[in-house]
C-alpha cells in the first residue's frame, strides 16, 4: 500500500491560534491535520510551515475563506489548494471573510 496523504484543513474562528487549536485525524488513506485560524495573515505564515514542517501535500479551507483569502494562501505554497465555498458563511455572522479579513 503506499503512503497515506498528509493534508491540512484550514479553518477560520473567532480567536483561533494555530499553535493549540488543531487536531490530527489518521485513517488508513489520509492523515488530516485541521488547524483554527483568527484570520488571513495567520493562514499565510501557517500554510508553509505545515508544507516544511508536517510534510502536507494538499490543503483544503473552510468557507470561511472567500476568493481572496483562498488566492492568498495558494500563493504562499507550492501545494494544491482547495476550498469549501460559501458565498457567505454562518459561522462569520453570514458574510464572506474576504469582507471581514481583506
């Protein structure tokens, strides 16, 4: 069998400080490392250091990323990155974190 995938989940909340806020989930085909964020910034300096550090090969983030949020931390690896989509997100009081964070 080869190795599993190493990706990271990238999640917008209120306060979240990646250093303590993250959690590993291992399965037999995926090891996911999901880390809380308090905005874009913190996204851009996290991003890298889960590629160096972690070995993650692919990064996914919550809707709470809008266009500009996404873009900005697909230019701060040289992982795919993907995104789930909301136009605007429940959990940032129904607007888009490109409104709150750009």
């Amino acid at each position: 069998m080869s190795n599993p995938l190493k990706a990271a989940f990238i999640f917008v909340a209120p306060n979240g400080d990646p250093k303590k806020d993250r959690n590993w989930v291992i399965t037999e085909g995926v090891e996911l490392l999901s880390v809380a964020v308090s905005n874009y910034e913190q996204a851009e300096i996290l991003a890298p250091e889960l590629v160096e550090k972690e070995g993650i090969v692919a990064i996914e983030l919550c809707g709470g990323f809008g266009s500009a949020g996404t873009a900005r931390v697909a230019a701060a690896v040289d992982v795919p990155v993907g995104a789930v989509r909301f136009d605007i997100h429940p959990g940032l009081d129904n607007v888009s974190g490109d409104k709150i964070f750009s």
